[in-house]
C-alpha cells in the first residue's frame, strides 16, 4: 500500500526531547515500512526515518531559533502533500485540522488522526462545519466531547517492542515525566512524594508559554528535600529514568487525550499512579498495572500498595495491548475500508450526503465498535 504520514513540524520525526504527536507518528510509520508498505514520510528535515522523506521546512520548528511564523511552514507542507496526492493509496494527517477547508475537496482516500484534546468550546464550531471528515480518536474519552464527529475508529498508540527493556527489580524512586504545565500537575507529584518520603526525580519539558508558571508556582519546590529536577531527557534516557523507578506519577488535572508515558512506563514494568481523567481508565488496570486515584490521600496510600503489584504483569499488559505492531495493523484496516469506499464510490455505487466518506465506522483497539 502507498502511504503518506503527514507529521507537524514543530519536532522532528522522531523528537530529539519531549513530542508525542511526532514520536507516535515516527513509531507508525517506521512499523509501515518494516511490515513492506511504501510509506512517504512528510515532516521536518532532520527527522530520522526508512521511509522516504519530504521536507517542508529544514529542521523542527521549536528548535529552532530564527523561526518566527511556524504556520507558513505547515501551508507548505499542506501543499506539497495536494501536489503528490495522486501518488497514494491514502493520506494519513497528523497535522489537527489545519488540512480540513481542502481536503475535504481532496478526491483521495484520507483520515485524520486528532491527537489533542476535543473538550474546547472553540472547536466545536470548526468540527461542526467538518464534521464529514474522517476522523480517528486515540482514546473512547478524547472523543466524548464531540461524538458525533465522523469517527473511523479509535487506535491506541503502540511502541516498538524493543524500545523500552524490562526492568524486574522495584526502583527507590517515584518517576514524573512530561511537561511542567498547570494541568500535568507535578505540584501534586511533588506532595505525594513529600507525605511518602520517597525521592521523587522530574524529568520535563519547560515550554515558553508554561515558565512564568514553572518560576511562580513550582521552581519553589523543587528546593524541596528528595525533589530532584533532572531536566529535559530524550529517547535515550527513559529507559533508566522510567525502568529504574517504583512508579510513574501521572497526577493530572485535564482530559488526557493518551497519555503516551503511561504505556512507556509499562514498557519499562513499572506501575503508574495516575489520576482518573481522560484516557487513564482505559490505560491503567486497577490494582494490576498501577491505581487510579481521586485524591491525594488515595495517592499516598497507593505509593505504600506498590508492593502488591507486579512488574512483570506491567510488562505482559504492555505487550499485549501496546505494540506498535498493533497500532500498524489497526490504521491498516482503517486504510483498507476507506480505499475500498473510495474504490466504490468510482464504479458509482451510491451514497448518502455530500461527503462519500460518510458511513459506519471501523472496529478499533480492543475489537470494540466505535460510537
């Protein structure tokens, strides 16, 4: 099948540091590749990747310095794939909806994976006037906002089987890796550790928009005793920072639409504390694979149930439910379904409403209709 991955360029493919969108996308489209697709990669010029590359822009926008309009980039990179639309069987978008006004115009199989949150009012006028494009949800919560969008499944992020090693032995320290942002909540990381007495090391990414909160709220902190601010890490560090832990801290305070360090995490064999919003629920298996808290009291208590879990059952629910050969599989047969309407839609078999995409959607990770 001839594929084309449209990735954001605001990291390269995959991220030097912290970028979920991007790393997912160079997860999948290197799994493309391996399983004997031919998969044209659009991203950032100093993305890595086995796939054929083409470049809207020289390196990853947050990168880099001298960029002042990072949207002129993406307008690029939206024209150049409507230029090579016709060598593809169908055109996979991570890009949001910046696609949306023209593709729909696009007589081309595509599909849009939506990687952020849904539950901002704002949208809702937008995927109201789009709401014929197809869609697909990384998570059964990232779409309840807005159920009736035109969903083609739901597909759970998937990481190579061999990115991350089993670590069997309990670490000595809790784990918080992300972004220090409002909503991820490492104060809350921070006052568990602090009640628990166990170290807590944070691995984040500050972005510009989040440092006056960071000075103001948590650079504070971070003097605390046992807080360690390891700073910024890449590909090449989670495997100690998150293998080497007891648990992943996952206190958030907002709809997580994923959540890709939880299954980074359980990579790893270890368990995760994690609060019960957004994606969590279908993440974390209570009381095998982590605990699912509503209070920082359940919190604490559940760092001193760390004991009862085991790690290697972690590292089971990972490979069962977490490869990024599953992930593959399952945008594969979301391809096939949208090629064969297209294909239908040519020999003139008839359809309903402006928009020849519009009908039931495909089964998605775990074998459960999409809604």
């Amino acid at each position: 099948m001839r594929i084309a991955q449209v990735a954001p360029l605001y990291e390269s493919v995959p991220p030097k540091f912290y970028g979920g969108t991007e790393r997912v996308v160079s997860y999948l489209t290197e799994e493309l590749v391996r399983q004997g697709h031919d998969v044209t990669l659009f991203a950032a010029g100093d993305s890595r990747t086995r796939a054929r590359l083409v470049c809207s822009c020289p390196s990853a926008l947050r990168l880099e310095a001298g960029c002042v309009d990072r949207m002129s980039h993406h307008m690029v990179l939206v024209d150049q794939v409507y230029e090579r639309a016709d060598e593809f069987d169908v055109i996979h978008f991570h890009i949001d909806y910046l696609h949306f006004p023209t593709s729909r115009r696009l007589r081309r199989p595509r599909v849009t994976t939506l990687h952020g949150r849904l539950d901002i009012p704002d949208l809702e006028s937008l995927y109201k006037r789009f709401r014929h494009e197809p869609v697909i949800s990384i998570s059964n919560a990232q779409r309840s906002p807005l159920p009736w969008l035109a969903w083609r499944g739901n597909v759970y992020h998937g990481l190579p089987d061999d990115f991350l090693s089993f670590h069997a032995e309990r670490g000595q320290y809790l784990a918080f890796l992300g972004r220090i942002s409002p909503e991820k909540r490492v104060d809350r990381a921070i006052e568990i550790a602090r009640k628990t007495g166990w170290t807590l090391k944070i691995a984040a990414k500050i972005d510009q928009a989040d440092r006056e909160y960071h000075e103001q709220h948590i650079e504070p902190l971070l003097g605390t005793s046992g807080v360690e601010y390891v700073g910024e890490i890449g590909e090449r560090e989670k495997d100690a920072f998150l293998g080497n832990a007891a648990a992943l801290l996952f206190p958030i305070d907002w709809p997580e639409p994923f959540g890709l360090v939880m299954i980074e995490a359980l990579a790893c064999g270890t368990p995760i504390i994690a609060w019960c919003c957004g994606s969590v629920p279908e993440i974390v298996e209570q009381g095998e694979t982590g605990f699912i808290c509503k209070s920082l009291d359940e919190a604490v208590r559940a760092v001193n149930r760390l004991p009862s879990l085991s790690r290697a059952r972690c590292r089971q629910a990972f490979e069962t439910r977490f490869l990024a050969s599953r992930m593959a599989a399952d945008y594969v047969r979301v391809y096939e379904q949208l090629i064969e309407r297209t294909d239908m839609q040519d020999v003139g078999v008839p359809h309903h409403g402006r928009d020849h995409y519009r009908s039931e959607p495909v089964l998605h990770s775990g074998d459960v209709l999409a809604r």
